[in-house]
C-alpha cells in the first residue's frame, strides 16, 4: 500500500502543478517551476530498491524512469526560454505538466486502464507541445503526430481488450495479464496488437513517419523530451507487456524474429534516410528512429529467445539513448547561439556513444545488448549498425558545425543542462551496468570490437562530406509524400460516402427505408 | 364476412396513406396521408376489437378505448403539425434546402 | 386506499405524474412563474429518480405500481427496474443541466417581461421530461405508444424554438418522419393485441412465440422506433433538427430524447420477445448499427459547423446502442444482465447523454463568444470561454473513448463481449469509430486553444452556464469510475427479477 502511494507520488506533483494553473495567483510562476514538476520520480526511481518498490516497479522500469525524470528535469528547466510573453505560458506549461505526468505515469500504472490513461495522455497532450510555435509547419506536424498517435492508441485498446479478455479472474493488473498471455486463445492477435501499437510509438518502418515531422517541428525543450523521454513510453510498452518467458519460446519465435527484422530495417533506414537530411534536428530525428530499431531488435529476439534478460539489457539501452539523445538536442540550442568547438567536441564524444565509442557510456550499453542478440544473422547486423550510426552521427555533427554561427552568449540554462545530461550519458550506463558487464569491456578484444566500427563510419562519413551532395534531397518524413496518396483515397471514400448519406436523407428514400428496414427485419425475424 | 371487408379496407387505407407518405412533397399533403395512414390503423384496431366479440368475449372494450386515446394522439398531431405549416407559412420558406 | 400512501411504488407515479403538474401549472399561471415553477420542481424530480433507483437496488428487484388498483391486463403498471432507474437518474440530470444552462440563456433583458419563448420552453421541458419518465416505467405497449407521443409533440417546438424558417422546415421534417415511426409502431401493438389478447410485457412475454403475427408486429415496432431514434438511415431529420434548436434544447434532444425510443427498442427485444431475435435479424440491427458508426463519423468529419458536426456525432454514438443486440445473441435470457454488452450498451447511453449535452451547451457558449459557429473561425475561443472550452474537451475525451470517461468504459466492456463472442468485426467497427471521433473533435479542441487574432466577446452570465457545463462533463469523464463497483443497478430486471413483477 505505502509503496504504491509512493509511485503514484510521481504524479501528484505535476498534477498538482497543473491544478495550480487553474488558480490566477498562482498561474504565473507554474512555468518557471516545471524543472521540478519530476523530482519525486526521480528520487522514486532512485530510491526503488531501499523503498521496497521492487515488486512494482521491477530493475529495468526503475532506471528507465530515472533517467527520463533527470531528462524532463534538464528540459523543464531550458522550457521558459521558448516563451513568446506572458500569454502562452499558461498553456505551455499545461501541456508539459500532461505529458510529463503520461511519461511518468507509463513506468507506475499497474493495471491496463491506468495504463491506457498514462499512455493516451503522453501520446495526445504532446501534440500541444508540437503545435506551440503555431507555425504551419508545426500544424502539419502535429496533424500527422496526432493522427499516427490515435491510430497507436486504437491498436492498442485492442491488445489490450484482448489481453483482459484471457485473464481468467477479470484482473486487470497488467502482471495478470502477461502471465495469462501465453495460455491466451488470442495469443497472436493480442501480440500482433500490442507489437503493432508500441511499434508505432517507437517509430518503427513504415510508421515512423511522424517522428522526424514532430521531433523536428517542436521547439527545442520539447524536442529534447519527445526525442529523448516521450519515445521510451513505447520502449517501456514493450517491456512491460511481453511476456520474455521460456513458454512463449516457440510459440513467440515468429513473431520475435519478425519484429526483430522489422526493428533491424528502421535501424538501417534511419541511418540511409538521415544522411540525406540537412537540418540537425532532424537527422536527430532519424537517428532516434535507427537507434529504437536496435532496440526492437533485441526485444524481438528476446521475445523469441523467451529471455528475460533482455528487458535488462534493452532498459539499459533505453537509458544510455534517453541521456545521449537528450544532450544531442540541447547542444543543438547551444550551437544554434554560438560555434564552440568543445560544445561540438563533446557532443561528437556523446554522440559517438550511440556507437559505442570505447569508454563511453554507449560502450556498456552496446556491449549488454550482444547477449539477448546471440550470435545470429541479427546479432551480425545489429553489431554493423554501429557503422551506420557513426556515419549518422558525424553527419549530425557536420551539420552542426555548418549551422553554427554568431557570438551570441549561450543560455545559462541551457548550458547547465547539457552539461549535466551529456556526462549522465557518459557515466550512467556504468554505473547501472549488471554483473561483470564492466569487466568484459574493458578488455582489449572488447575495445577493438567496439572501435573499427567506428572506424569505418568514420571513413564513410568523410566520404559523404565529400560526396554528400550527389545524395537524392529526400523530404523530411520520406514517406510522408505518400502519404497524401492515402489522404486522395480516403477523401474519395469520404466524398462517395457524402454522396450515398445526401442521397439516403431525401425523403422518398428514407420513407422507402423505413419500409424496407420493416419488411426485412420480418423476413430476419423469420427466418428460423 | 363484414369484418373481412373491414380489415382490407384498413389494409387498403394503410397503405394509401404510406404510398402519399412516401411521394408527397407538399407538408399538409404529407400530413393528410398521415392522417389517412393513422385512419386505416384505427380501422384494424376496430377489426380487433370486433373479432374479440365474436370469440365470445362480448365486444371487447380495450381495441376501442385504444382507438379513441388513439385519435385524440393523431389529432394533437395534426394540429402540431398544421401549425407549424402555418408559422412556416408565415415566416415565408427562406431557402428550400430539403422540402419538410 | 389509506395503504397505498405506504407503497413505494407511489414514487414511479410521482415521477410521471410532477412534471406533467408543473407543465399544466406553468400553463395555466402567468408567464413569469414558468421558470420558477421548474425550478421548484426540479429538486424534488431529481429526489424521486434518486429514491426510484435508491429503492430498486436496495431491494434487487423491481418496484412496481398498478395504476387504479387494476391489475393487467385491463390496468396499466408502471414498473421500474434497473435500466429504468438508470433513465430516470440520467434523465433528471440532463433536464437540471439544461433547466439551469436555459435559466441564464433565456433570462430577460433588465426590465423585460418574460419571452414567450421562455414560457414555452419552460412548458415543454416539464412535459419533455414527464414523458421521458413515462417511458422508462410504462409497463403496457399501447401506454408507451403514448408516452412516446407525447415525447415528441414536447420534444418538436423545441426545435423551432429559434422561429426561423429553417429551424420550423427541421421541426415538420422531424415531425412527419416520427409520426410514421409512430404509426408503424402502433400497428404492431395492433397485431400483438390481436394475437394474444393484452400489452403487457410481462404477460406478453410469457405469451408471445416466435408466430408470424408476433413477428411482423415486433418489426413494425422496431422499424418505427429505429426511425425515432434516427438509427442510420433513417437519420435524415436529426441533423438539421439538433443543430437548429437552442442549445439547452439541443442538449436535451440529442442528451435524451433519441434514447427514449432506444430503450423501447431494448424492452422489446430482450423483455417482451427474448425468443424471437434470430441470428440475421440481430446481425441486421448490428450492421445498421456499424452503418450509424461509420457513415455518421465520416461525415462528422465533414462538417464545417461546429453544431452540425455535434449533431452527425449523435448519429455515430447511437449506433454503439445498437451494436448490443448482435452483442447479445445467443444469450439465454438469465445471464443477459451479467453480460458486458448489457452494461456496455446502458453505460453507452448514460455517458453519450452527458457528454452530447454537456458539448451541445458549450458549443452554445462558444458559438455566442465567436457570434457563429464555424469551426475554422475559432481559433483562440478558449480565451474568451476557458472553462466552456474544457467541458468541450472533457466531453470529447468520453466520445473519444479515453479511460475514466464512461465512453471508454462502455468501450471497454462492449469490445469484450466482441471478443468473447468471437465477432470481431464489431470490435474492428468500434475502434474505427474511437479514432474518427478523434479526427473530428481533437481538431476543434486543437482550434479552441490555439492563438488567434479574431475578436470574441465572453457571453453573458457565462461564469454561471460555464461552470453547469463543466460538471456535466465531469460527470461525463468520470462515469467510467462506475465500473470500479460491481453494476448491480443495471442487472435487476431481467429474466427472473421482471417474470415475478407485479403479475397476478
């Protein structure tokens, strides 16, 4: 009882805060303390173990909420600097206090509706976070966010609805429910389901779509966390629903390898399409793409594999990037005041992480997900990714570099906050790393594992700085452009259905109806 | 024998009176065939009640109380009905989109 | 009968019997004691509804009250059970929220006498709702007939409140399309009564098989009774009617109104003839119902006026009412009210009319800030009506289907009678239908919040009717929290609860 008023602790304070905006006196200093709106969640995570919170919030969930509270809390203190005045403020601030409390809320609830709530809240209240330029870009964006975030949502009723519906009891606890997946005569629907709408939040081909339009379009502090924080509600979907359990081995292989696949093209893609791209935030974009289809990869194998070691080694993983991610975003802002070549150091150094770059954090994080991996086709393709991302990466850089100018002086916030996130990259993963993860890595074998990737990313990215601009200008979103095909023929299905509703309100056919739907219904009834 | 020709000529109403329902455009057309509509199911309410007699019941009074409750409804309705015409007419049509 | 004054089955008389008091009194008094005379009322109906459903579950069973002392089948009965009280508690409810939106919408201007309209609106809602009452306790077809009548002959000058030509055009056109319903309903109680001598349910239900006479006389009854509830196609009166009407008028439309004839529809299909549905007849109501969801989302989604996309949402959310009866075939009778899909489709109708009345009085608001309601000239409007612009949003959050709204809730349970019953293709309509909501309301919502440069002016006395809206809507998004406590209310009635009601 105490440990789960604990976890709901989490989010009474930014519901709290939201509350407060309702009060006039109180509404003006909302914004400027939403930095704090996440300490609780913090200090929860932190402190899961010693509070006895183990058995609701498992290892995994804990560090993964950890550090997406430290990253809203970096990010909730650059917010104010995207004010226009006083007017907007108020609604800022309320859609940041939602989408917190969602991105919060999806590590805590413990049952699907709550689930479901936390989640539809963290996916729909970003679109407010979107839009808050009011540019017609950022409409855009935000149309396609919310519309593949309503399709999400629908996915996942349904999984969920199948998911209760195998439970036995009528328990709703998201632990029954994966415990009842397994025996489920609905198995494979309820998993297509549920793999289908964390898919989509994590971006994964074709749906990803809207991350790069949203991630790109957003102002900067709300780039940082959607890129950053709001994406790992899918990663945290995902571990929390599976069922990593030595029953589903074979009956979850299928399904496992084929997600994995999945995650594995998005990973190449994110690089191949990212590097066509000019603006640094949203090769970011691209590049949060590629790195969720490395985890995709490993949640699908350890779904195939019915290993539960890998929701430790993905949860890592999610970390690594949650911080990493976060610190590319704010050096963006930093770059977008000044050029300062240790801000562009250092963001390459964290950068590069997502590599796996030797002694960085990404080192540990890459090195833990080899395990759930094993040693297949995947497992080889995964690893050569680091290649891609290199090549990515350095673009970003590049990109960077080229966009930096003026002598502006850097926002204290700002600067504070990249700061703090870019060494929590660097130095969290070790810290949190299981058993003898720091030992493996730090062999030379390891090392040289973890390097000539680099290596070779490296050549390729000089390659690309020169020959960089025979690449074909791909739009931001790629397939985004097609996606007006679908928007001609659902207009068309929209149109014949205005046609054949204008036709059916005349009169003489309703009455005609009327008679028909009488006389049917007789035949209907009738028929026995 | 009666109760026969009865019965088809409230079939016969019934069924004129979907029919102007159905075609009429012009409202108190409309509301006239409804009129002729609720008269032939009246008419089968009668039948009923005459068919209750002739099983021996005497003439069963409840079809016959239903009728008269019935004809005050389709009064009221007509006269709800006509008065809307009237204000419409009074108003005069503005546009013509969808005829009442 | 000094006894009787003893009979709690006196509650259901008093709740027919006040507001049709009230309706005469207001007629007869003059004009400015309309208002006050409602208002009098409104707590004591509200009082009664809540001691018709209080009595009804404390005693699991349902009450009942034979009017006169007679007994069927000569007498009428008014029954109450679950379903019943649920209408009557939503229904009080409903009518408070528009009573009060209405008190400062209709409030004359300083030193103005009372507008007729506010008379005769004042009127008709006493009537509206003592109809309304009758409907959910009537226990005899042809006594329903009545009621029903009666509901839309209060339900229709409400319509044209407004007096313009277009709203007088939706009035007749409403009008003329119900009174067909209403005659082919009235031929079906004609065949019943021929065939089996009586209109009682109770007695029908234990006398009515599956014969032909049966059989026509119960599709008659549904084809009228879908054309009063505007089940899709049979929709083409509703839009304009509900998007004419003043707002409070329209909240009690679109709240209630067309719910009236649903829950006929309910009686008649699973009290008065459990054995007759087939297997083609419940899948034909089902895909009308499907029709309802998809066509009336779509266009929703086309419309460029804000009441006009309301109303087509009523045709939308009617049809998850309708997707019970194929939900539910196959049920034997007993275990229909431990169903999901019976409490689904009741908790449907509960929190569709609050959410739809409580969107139809803050589009009101919203349209009197803007001076219109066209959807793309309302970009900023929450400033002007912040709070009215949250009930909005609120209200969408239930339409939409989002937990703890009581539309996700009965979302919930009736995509899991889907899923138990094997037809997923209802389950495929339902979420199809969720994510269409979305397109047309987050749009709006999106609009209500954004900046904008056009002027709007905050409406009169709107703190008052902001804050009636609001805990409408409130009610609205909480009313999944029902489901946390066993729905006992609902399961009382049906199968052996009603054969032992009140039947000599």
């Amino acid at each position: 009882m105490t440990a789960t008023l604990l976890l709901a602790a989490t989010l009474a304070l930014p519901l709290a805060l939201l509350a407060a905006l309702a009060l006039p006196r109180l509404r003006r200093l909302v914004p400027k303390a939403l930095a704090l709106a996440p300490l609780p969640a913090l200090v929860v995570a932190l402190a899961a173990a010693p509070l006895g919170l183990a058995p609701l919030l498992d290892a995994g969930s804990a560090m993964l909420l950890g550090a997406v509270a430290f990253l809203w809390i970096a990010a909730g203190a650059c917010a104010p600097m995207i004010l226009r005045g006083a007017s907007d403020a108020p609604r800022l601030a309320g859609w940041w206090l939602l989408t917190l409390a969602g991105n919060l809320g999806v590590f805590v609830a413990a049952d699907l509706v709550s689930f479901y709530l936390v989640y539809a809240m963290v996916s729909l209240s970003a679109y407010g976070l979107v839009v808050h330029d009011g540019t017609t870009r950022a409409r855009a964006a935000g149309f396609a966010y919310l519309a593949l975030g309503m399709l999400g949502e629908a996915l996942l009723l349904m999984g969920f609805v199948l998911a209760a519906a195998a439970v036995p009891d009528g328990s709703l606890a998201i632990r029954d429910a994966v415990a009842a997946l397994p025996g489920s005569p609905w198995r494979d629907a309820t998993l297509i389901f549920l793999l289908a709408g964390f898919g989509l939040k994590i971006g994964l081909v074709p749906l990803h779509v809207w991350i790069p339009l949203a991630h790109s379009a957003a102002p900067l502090p709300v780039s940082v966390v959607l890129s950053g924080a709001v994406v790992k509600a899918g990663v945290i979907g995902l571990l929390r629903f599976l069922p990593f359990d030595a029953a589903m081995a074979d009956l979850g292989a299928n399904l496992g390898m084929a997600f994995a696949t999945v995650g594995l093209v998005t990973a190449y893609y994110g690089v191949l399409v990212g590097i066509t791209q000019s603006n640094p935030k949203t090769v970011l974009a691209y590049s949060t793409l590629s790195q969720m289809g490395l985890v995709a990869a490993v949640v699908g194998m350890g779904l195939a594999a019915g290993d539960a070691g890998a929701v430790t080694a993905a949860s890592l993983y999610a970390v690594h990037h949650v911080l990493a991610k976060g610190a590319l975003f704010l050096a963006v802002g930093l770059a977008a005041a000044r050029r300062s070549l240790l801000v562009l150091g250092l963001t390459a150094i964290v950068g590069l992480g997502l590599a796996g770059l030797p002694l960085t954090g990404g080192m540990i994080a890459k090195s833990v997900i080899k395990v759930p991996l094993g040693d297949g086709v995947i497992a080889t393709l995964a690893g050569l990714a680091s290649i891609g991302t290199t090549l990515l990466i350095l673009h970003f850089v590049g990109r960077l570099a080229a966009k930096a100018s003026g002598d502006a002086p850097m926002p204290l916030a700002l600067r504070s906050a990249w700061i703090a996130v870019a060494m929590a990259a660097l130095a969290v993963p070790w810290a949190l790393a299981p058993g003898d993860a720091v030992a493996k890595a730090l062999t030379a074998e390891a090392m040289w594992q973890a390097a000539w990737p680099i290596g070779i990313g490296a050549v390729l990215a000089l390659a690309l700085q020169r020959f960089g601009h025979r690449l074909p200008a791909v739009p931001e979103g790629d397939v985004a452009a097609s996606g007006t095909a679908l928007a001609r023929l659902m207009q068309q299905g929209s149109d014949a259905t205005a046609r054949l509703e204008a036709h059916l309100r005349a009169w003489p056919v309703a009455g005609l109806s009327l008679l028909a739907l009488a006389l049917v219904l007789s035949l209907a009834l009738g028929a026995r | 024998m009666t109760m026969t020709v009865f019965g088809l000529c409230g079939a016969a109403l019934v069924g004129i009176g979907l029919y102007g329902l159905i075609v009429q455009a012009q409202p108190l057309r409309r509301i006239l065939a409804f009129n002729l509509l609720g008269g032939g199911v009246f008419l089968l309410f009668g039948v009923i009640a005459r068919r209750g007699a002739v099983e021996g019941l005497g003439s069963d009074p409840v079809p016959q109380a239903m009728v008269i409750t019935g004809i005050v409804v389709a009064f009221s309705a007509t006269a709800l009905a006509i008065s809307l015409v009237v204000r419409l007419k009074e108003t005069g049509r503005g546009d013509d989109e969808g005829s009442a | 009968m000094p006894a009787a004054a003893l009979d709690p089955g006196l509650l259901l008389v008093l709740a027919v019997m006040l507001p049709a008091t009230g309706a005469v009194a207001a007629l007869a008094l003059p004009g400015r004691w309309a208002g006050r005379i409602a208002f009098g009322l409104w707590p004591l109906g509200l009082a009664v509804a809540v001691a018709v459903a209080w009595t009804v579950w404390a005693a699991g069973a349902p009450l009942h009250y034979a009017v006169g002392g007679w007994a069927p089948p000569l007498g009428l009965m008014l029954r109450a059970d679950g379903p019943s009280a649920l209408m009557l508690l939503v229904a009080a409810i409903v009518i408070g929220a528009a009573g009060l939106y209405a008190r400062a919408d209709l409030r004359p201007e300083p030193g103005a006498t009372e507008s007729r309209a506010a008379v005769v609106f004042w009127t008709l809602l006493m009537a509206l709702w003592s109809a309304l009452n009758a409907v959910a306790l009537g226990g005899d077809l042809f006594n329903l007939y009545v009621a029903l009548e009666l509901l839309t002959f209060s339900a229709i000058p409400l319509v044209c409140l407004g007096g313009s030509a277009k709203t007088l055009q939706a009035a007749l056109r409403y009008l003329v399309f119900a009174l067909v319903g209403s005659v082919l309903y009235l031929l079906g109680t004609a065949l019943l009564y021929g065939a089996y001598g009586t209109l009682d349910i109770v007695l029908l239900s234990g006398r009515a098989g599956p014969e032909p006479a049966a059989i026509l006389a119960c599709a008659l009854m549904i084809a009228g009774l879908a054309a009063k509830t505007a089940l899709f196609p049979l929709h083409l009166w509703l839009p304009p009617a509900h998007a004419g009407a003043p707002p409070a008028a329209s909240a009690v439309l679109s709240g209630l109104v067309v719910k009236a004839s649903f829950f006929l529809i309910v009686r008649l299909w699973f009290d008065v003839m459990p054995g007759l549905s087939t297997a083609a007849a419940a899948n034909l109501i089902g895909a009308l119902g499907a029709g309802a969801i998809l066509a009336g989302s779509v266009m929703a989604l086309r419309q460029a006026r804000l009441k006009l996309m309301i109303a087509y949402s009523t045709v939308a959310q009617i049809g998850y009412l309708f997707l019970m009866v194929p939900l539910l075939f196959g049920v034997p009778q007993a275990e229909i009210a431990a169903n999901a899909a019976w409490s689904g489709g009741w908790l449907q109708l509960a929190s569709h009319a609050l959410a739809k009345a409580a969107m139809f009085l803050a589009a009101g608001l919203i349209a009197e800030a803007a001076g219109h309601d066209r959807i793309h000239g309302l970009d900023g409007v929450g400033r002007a009506v912040p709070v009215a612009v949250l009930a909005f949003t609120l209200a969408g959050l239930s339409l939409v289907g989002l937990p703890p709204s009581g539309g996700f809730a009965a979302k919930w349970l009736l995509l899991s009678a889907a899923v138990a019953t094997g037809q997923w293709w209802w389950a495929v309509v339902m979420i199809l239908g969720g994510l269409l909501a979305a397109f047309y309301l987050f749009p709006v919502i999106g609009r209500a919040y954004a900046d904008g440069t056009a002027a709007f002016a905050r409406p009169r006395d709107a703190r008052s009717r902001e804050f009636v809206v609001l805990a409408l809507a409130v009610a609205a998004a909480l009313l999944g929290l029902s489901q946390l406590y066993p729905p006992g209310l609902l399961r009382i009635g049906l199968g052996s609860g009603l054969a032992g009601a009140g039947v000599p």
